[in-house]
C-alpha cells in the first residue's frame, strides 16, 4: 500500500496545485455568500475527485496482470498515452501565458460567482474536478496506479481517500480557514488570488510537463 500512495503523490499535488479551483474559491470566499457557496464548490470538489478516481480503479482492474518479468504493457500503453496528452495540455498552457503588461484573461463565469447558489457552486466544483481535462488526466493516472497495485478493498478504499485529502486541500484549506477567522484571511485570500491569476498558465505548464514526464517514464518501465 505504501508504494501505491508513493506513486500516486505526484498526481494528488497535481490537481491540488491547479490554480483555476483556488482561484474561484478565493473569489466565493469573498463574495457576499461566502459561506455558502464556498461549501458547496469545496463539496462539489472532493466528491468529483472521488468518483474520477473510483471509476478509474474499476476499470484498470480489468487490464492484464503483470507477466512474469514484471512488465505491464498494457499498463504502460495507458501510462504513455496519459504523459502524452499531459504533455500536449502543457504546450497549451504555455503559448496561452499573458505577455508582460497584458492582464491575463479569466473564465467567464466567475464574473458570475457573486450570484452564485449552493447547487451552482456545487456542480461547478465537481465538474472542475471530475470533467476537467487536467484534472481527468490525473485521476485517470491515479486509478491506474491504485488499481494495478494488488491492493485489498480496505487499502484501495485508503488510499484514495490520502489521494482525495491531498487533492482537496487546496480549496479545502482555505474555505475551512476563512470560516474559523474570514475577517484575518481576506487580505491575504485576495493578495494570492491576484498572484495566481498572473501566474496561471506559467503554473500549469510547468506542472503538467513534470507530471507527464514522470507518466511516459512510468510507461516505458511497464514494457
């Protein structure tokens, strides 16, 4: 159990550095319904994490069992596969990063997160975790360790609950933060969220080259 949480790590950091759910988070945190619609994105979020990784774990138990020399390829297929599409998603990110002096441009919809309802904030925060391309990327991989490791019902169901905590605790840490003492957090909330919206395509880029490299050289071990 202890390998397959190791190989799972660098993924859970993936999804929990990924700036766009911090960012909405940090801005229902400083909306008029802070309280609200913050729990329900920080719901929303945890529960499209678990369900990706679950639904992933199911299906990599079908894949064939490792032979004799240990080699897995099918395992690694998908493993390349994965680090391939990281690496593509990485390229993106970077030739859509904001030149100096221009004000990069965000998402739409959270011009619209003042208005937003706990169902609204819910759905958004499973959607961004569960849909997500980057984050579906990710969990796939995940499920894909978990689910080749040999694991019992028990372990498997432990570690993605440590994959789920390391995911989640970006958003979740600072919504349970702001709910203890929001008048000390609110400077800060909105001092990161100004960084990372600069600092976003940067961010994603490098992480999502990192993860995919590590994908693609787990892939060519399992041949």
């Amino acid at each position: 159990m202890g390998a397959a949480i190791g190989e799972i790590l660098p993924l859970a950091l993936g999804v929990a550095i990924s700036p766009i759910p911090i960012i909405a988070a940090i801005l229902m945190l400083l909306s008029p319904r802070a309280r609200v619609t913050s729990v329900g994105f920080l719901l929303g979020w945890v529960l499209g994490i678990v369900v990706a990784v679950t639904v992933f774990t199911l299906l990599s138990s079908i894949l064939p069992e490792q032979g004799s020399d240990a080699s897995n390829p099918a395992q690694g297929t998908i493993q390349l596969i994965l680090g391939a599409l990281l690496l593509l998603l990485a390229v993106g990110q970077w030739r859509k990063r904001p030149r100096r002096g221009v004000e990069p441009a965000m998402p739409k919809w959270m011009q619209a997160i003042d208005k937003m309802t706990f169902p609204v904030a819910f759905g958004l925060g499973f959607v961004l975790s569960a849909v997500n391309p980057k984050n579906l990327l990710m969990g796939a991989g995940a499920g894909v360790d978990i689910g080749s490791a040999g694991l019992a019902v028990g372990e498997i169901v432990l570690v993605i609950a440590v994959f789920t905590v390391i995911a989640a605790s970006t958003v979740l840490v600072p919504v349970v933060g702001y709910l203890v003492a929001a008048s000390k957090l609110r400077d800060p909330l909105d001092a990161l969220r100004g960084w990372l919206e600069k600092e976003n395509a940067v961010i994603m880029a490098v992480l999502l080259l990192v993860i995919g490299v590590s994908l693609i050289g787990k892939g060519i071990a399992g041949f």
